[in-house]
C-alpha cells in the first residue's frame, strides 16, 4: 500500500499485516482506508488521522 503526500510530493510504504494479500477494493472515511483482502479472507483497516 502506498500513501502520497502532496505537500512533500513523496510516497510512504504501507505495508500490509499478511503476505499474499490481493487488495482488490479499496474503501475509505475519513481518519480510515479499509481493504478487502481476497487472497486471505480478511479485512484491514489503515488509520490515516
């Protein structure tokens, strides 16, 4: 997962909590991206506030 910030025109490295995760939505709110992990079943949350 990858997070710009526009300010400083750089990306940060996020890296998901399980290997062979295939994010295929990506939903968010503010203060939150959640993904849905179909390659593990599972659902992170990413708090971004």
């Amino acid at each position: 997962m990858l997070r710009f910030d526009p300010a400083s025109e750089k990306f940060e490295v996020i890296p998901l909590p399980r290997a062979n995760a295939a994010v295929r939505q990506i939903l968010g709110r503010p203060g939150k991206v959640w993904l849905a992990e179909s390659g593990t079943g599972f659902v992170t949350v990413i708090r971004t506030g």
